[in-house]
C-alpha cells in the first residue's frame, strides 16, 4: 500500500538510490541504531550514496532523512486509531493551527466585489468542492476549479481573486503548486489546507491550515484516514466562527 511517488517524484533518482530507499522503508525501525555504515553495507552501497540520497530528497542529513520518513512509513502505528481519532477531534485540529490565521484568512473573506478562488484534484476536490458551496450559501463570491479544468479559468479571473485557497493532502501536488506560484507573483494571498509535515505548499502559502495526515502515502486513499473530514470540520468551524462575530 506504501506508495513512494510523493517522495521521489521530480528527485531523478538512480537506481541504486532507489534500493536504498526501498531498504530504508522496509525497514524503518532501527535504521538510526544501525547507522549510515551498517546500511551501507547491508545495501551494498556506500555511506556517501545514502548522504547523496537524503540530498536528493531534500532533507538535511541521513538522521533528518529517517525522522522524516518514519511518521510515513508507520502511518497507522504511529497515527491516531480510529477510536482515538473520534476523542476531541476539533480540539486537535485547532491545536495545530492559530488564530492569528484564522483572523486573516477571515478579513480576506470579507474583501469586497472579488471572488475566492478554490482549486484541487482527486479526494481534495471534495473538500474544495464543499467549501465552495459552503462560501456560495453564506454569500461570497466563488469560483471553483478541479484538475479537469483549463489554468485559463485562474489566468483569466486573476484581476477579481481576493484569495487562491486549494486542498492538498500530500502538499505536493504539481498542479497545485504551479497554480499557487502563479498566484504568488500577482500578489494574491494563497491559502491552503495540508498535512501537518512541512511541505511545498506549507512553505509557498501565506496561510496554511494544518491537518494531520496518518497515512501520507497511501495515495489512494485505501486506509483509514480522517484527514478529509477533518478537513471539512475545520472549514466548518472558520466559516461558523467567522459568522458568528459578524452578527
């Protein structure tokens, strides 16, 4: 089920780096213990191939490498249960986000005679989908664009956007992010709900809405994962939140 595309993709692994990686998963407990030389030898490589890798893939080191990985890899070991998962779940989204974002995710709404722009694919879109229902209902402008949709929809309204928000879980997404850099040089304020790792998304948005992902490579969304009604919760609560001191 493990699906190693979101790691790798666009990274020009070799495939000798692609061994070690697999390595690396299939067995993620104890890689610190065994050190950079013991996997090395057991992967017939070298410690200078796994320090290349960690480059590759973006990460600081070898031991930034295996922090990284781990919450990955053990998705339901380390993530929440499901009866765990249904204790306080609001209360856990809030904790991972503060209210400074909020607040301004709030004034955006308010920007008067300009839409709010939703875009994301695949389970994403459902939850970008509700939302912009959800904006139409309470009166706001909207536009909403999915993966099957022409970038023209966003090139051609980009003078009337007060804000570009999009949903994606595993914050790598191309088409995501190339939307959110166009975005970012007109000066649009770019908002995005994602998982609570940092991210390319978490670093390109001016607002980011963190909600925990257990299974992030499960890229078909095949294992329990709450992260999309999640989602929809905290889009709930902005917009009730936001509502309620309006009246």
């Amino acid at each position: 089920m493990l699906d190693l595309k979101k790691i790798v993709d666009g990274k020009h692994l070799t495939p000798g780096e692609m061994e070690i990686l697999r390595y690396m998963v299939d067995h993620v407990e104890g890689l610190l213990e065994k050190g950079v030389r013991q996997i090395a030898r057991e992967t017939f490589t070298s410690p200078s191939s796994i320090m290349r890798l960690s480059k590759k893939l973006g990460y600081g080191g070898f031991v930034d490498m295996v922090y990284q990985l781990q919450p990955m890899v053990k998705g339901e070991e380390s993530g929440r249960g499901e009866s765990q998962a249904l204790e306080g779940p609001l209360a856990s989204i809030l904790s991972l986000n503060g209210k400074k974002s909020m607040e301004t995710f709030r004034a955006l709404l308010k920007s008067p005679g300009k839409y709010v722009f939703l875009y994301a694919t695949g389970f994403s879109g459902i939850c970008a989908e509700y939302f912009s229902k959800k904006l139409l209902v309470k009166g706001h402008k909207v536009i909403y664009a999915s993966g099957s949709d022409s970038i023209a929809i966003l090139e051609s309204n980009l003078e009337e956007i007060s804000m570009f928000v999009t949903v994606t879980k595993s914050g790598e997404t191309r088409s995501v992010i190339e939307k959110m850099a166009v975005c970012k040089e007109k000066g649009i304020p770019v908002v995005t709900f994602t998982q609570e790792m940092d991210c390319s998304a978490s670093r390109m948005a001016d607002i980011t809405f963190r909600v925990r992902d257990p299974q992030k490579l499960d890229d078909r969304n095949m294992a329990f994962n709450l992260f999309f009604a999640e989602t929809i919760m905290l889009m709930e609560y902005l917009l009730t939140s936001s509502s309620e001191k309006e009246d």
